[in-house]
C-alpha cells in the first residue's frame, strides 16, 4: 500500500483563513483569502507584528476544517496508508490542540498516524500534500502543493486548489 | 551523512524509574529497576492498575535524564543527523512537556529535529534506538534495543545497556 503524508496546516485546515480573521479584528482592516494572496508582501505587513498569535492557547483547536478534507481523506484510507504530518514542534502549545482538533474532525486516522515534527525530510512516503515549498523539495517522493496565499511565487511543483482536485488526482 | 533516530523515553530519560518510583510511594512497596526486571509481571500487577499516572499533567516534565545521554547524543551529532523520534502521541498531555524537557536538558538539538508520533517505520534513519522491539520490527535501519525491565525477554537484537556502550558501537 502507498503511504500519504498529509500537512495539517492550510491543507487539512483553513489555518491561513483563521490568521486572516484575527488580523482583520485585531487591526480593523477587511482581507479575505484572495485579497491576501494578490498582495501577500502587503498582507504581511499586517500579519508579521501580529506572529503571536500563532502561540497563543486555543488558536489550533478552532480552526475550521478546509472544505470536503473530511470526505476525501476517509475515501484515500482505502487506497493509501494516510499518515498526517504537522511541522508544529515550533508551537508547544499547539500539539495537544492539533491531537484534540484531528480527534474531532478525522477519529478515522487515529494518533497511531500521527507526527508532529519540525522537518519532515525524513519521513518515508510514495505522496506529500503540503502549502510549504520547503517540505517538498527535500522529500523523496513526489509532491504536491496546496495552494495557499503565502505560495503564490513558487513554481516547479503540482499545485493543487482543493480536496476534490486531489480525490481525482489520487484515486 | 548518517541518520540516527533515538527514542525519549527509558532511553533518554529515566522513564521506568520515574514510574517505579511512584508506584513506590503509591502502593508502599520498594521495587528498584532490577527488581522491576526480574519479576516484570509481578511488577506490572502493581503498575498497571495505576498506568493512568502516565497521562498526569506533569508525568514527563520530571523525568531523569539517563546516565551519559547528553554528552554521548552531543558527541552523536559531530559524525550523525540525530532525530528524537518518540511515540508519544497516545498521551497528548505529554507532548509540550516533553519539547520543555528536550529544551532544558538537550537544547544543542532543537526542535527542528523532534518527531512525536505513534508508529515509527515510516521515519527514514540508518539506525534507531529504542526499548520497544514494536518500533524495531517493521524499521529500515539497523535497530538496538536499549534494556529496561519490560523488555528483558526480547531477543533477535543488538541489546545496549548504556549510553557509553552505544558510544563505542556508533563513535
């Protein structure tokens, strides 16, 4: 069977929705998604001196589930071993959120499949679902990147816009 | 560059004697790692009525370090990439006490090179350490088994019994 590392962040979760939110009540402005991803240097003038955020308690235990993950990710068990795969180690706080998050959303995967790590060069795997350039390019097999706001500028891999998108891709 | 992954717990840390000892003062007996050892089943009939200590708030933060680890592990790093590989997502209360742990007594690793998890054949290493011969079976690399009281009637692998003995095999 074929093993799956799937990201958690901005892949299985709506996190950079969730950043978005908070900034836009923290500073008053109004970005969305797409706003943010047509003017990500902008964007992060915003964002960068809020960075906090990302360390306080309960920001990853509230995060919305990225639309039809749920249903896809049950569909893909059949064919592949799924292991979720999260570069949280740089958040303390947030393990036990993201285990407490992943047993609401996804009870199907189970902790036996999950890490939680800083790289993840060293993880074995056929696939790697992920919105960061820097976890596809050391990663033995083959990648693809979920579209994000902040990965508007990279080229060179398969980029993806949804769970449907993937469910054609991989199954 | 070789890769080594080494497990946290009675490998890093003094895990059984942390339990033993609050087994000692739970049940007012006086079990020691060798007693523990040779009678493993008569200890796990005190023990394991009291398993629910290892997901206290605190259980992991406290552990001893084992003997020579930090400046063998230090000495690992001039000639290996040194990944902490821990299966500790069965105790999510675990997870940010062990990254405070790791800080305090092993802070030349950094988080980058932490992994908690539940199954461990996934990681990519040339060798693994571990007291669990579940998380040796199924692993690419050469494995060695570092002895603790539960895992005295293991056999089929290189047994270490310090940190000074897997010095001499590995430096």
């Amino acid at each position: 069977m074929q093993r799956i590392a799937i990201d958690m962040d901005d892949v299985m979760a709506e996190t950079a929705l969730h950043v978005i939110n908070k900034i836009n009540k923290l500073t008053g402005s109004n970005w969305t998604k797409e706003s943010a991803a047509k003017s990500h240097p902008e964007f992060n003038t915003h964002y960068l001196p809020h960075r906090e955020i990302l360390f306080q308690k309960g920001f990853f235990r509230n995060i919305p589930v990225m639309t039809d993950a749920q249903e896809v990710i049950k569909n893909l068990q059949s064919k592949y071993e799924v292991f979720v795969v999260s570069a949280a180690n740089e958040f303390p706080l947030s393990l036990t959120e993201k285990l407490g998050w992943l047993e609401e959303h996804f009870p199907f995967i189970g902790w036996q499949y999950t890490v939680f790590c800083g790289h993840k060069y060293m993880i074995k795997a056929d696939y790697i679902i992920d919105d960061h350039p820097k976890n596809l390019i050391k990663f033995e097999g083959k990648g693809l990147l979920f579209d994000a706001p902040h990965n508007q500028e990279v080229f060179g891999y398969q980029r993806v816009h949804s769970w449907k998108e993937i469910e054609k891709i991989l199954m």
